[in-house]
C-alpha cells in the first residue's frame, strides 16, 4: 500500500498507516481480554482516533475493557445522549436496507 500525497493540516488527522497501528492494537487487545477481534477492532479504532469513543451493547466486554477507555456501554450512551433506542434501532434498518455487497 502506498500512501497517499495529501496536505498536512489540522483536518489530516488520519494517515495510511492508521489501520496498522489499529489493527496490532485490536489483535493485543484480543489476546490481553481473551475476547475476540469482531469488538476489538472497534474499540481499538476508537483508541487510535483523537475524541473518538466505542459504544457497545456487550456488557462482558465493557466490563473487561472500561479500564483501557475511551467505551461507552449503549443504554449509559443512550441516557446521557438522549437518544432513544427506538431511534438506533430505525437507523440500524436503515443503514441494512440501504447497505450493498460487492465481493
């Protein structure tokens, strides 16, 4: 993979090499929690990115993991964000009948 030439200010905060680093620290994760990739990879990505938190609904995981920040579990997000889990529901179908796949 080559990176890309891009201009280097303050909205490149994300780089080529990003996922790499996101990666080794989702594979860490997984082996350190003894969890498996599919929610490592999401929190890990939520430490690699500045102001980025994970939300999950997998209490286990949140439980093992809070220590490492930046977690949120969903009904906590969802009381202090006001947003209701009818709404996170209707985009979730949303967002499957709307997505394609192109192997």
């Amino acid at each position: 993979m080559r990176p890309r030439h891009r201009r280097h200010d303050d909205h490149d905060h994300l780089t080529w090499a990003a996922p790499t680093a996101a990666y080794a620290r989702a594979i860490a994760l997984a082996a350190r929690l003894n969890h498996h990739l599919f929610d490592t990879l999401y929190h890990a990505l939520a430490l690699e990115t500045p102001n980025a938190i994970f939300v999950t609904a997998d209490r286990g995981y949140f439980d093992k993991s809070r220590h490492l920040g930046p977690i949120a579990w969903l009904p906590d997000f969802v009381a202090a964000s006001g947003i209701t889990i009818k709404k996170i529901a209707a985009y979730a179908r949303s967002m499957r009948a709307t997505a394609t796949f192109n192997p």
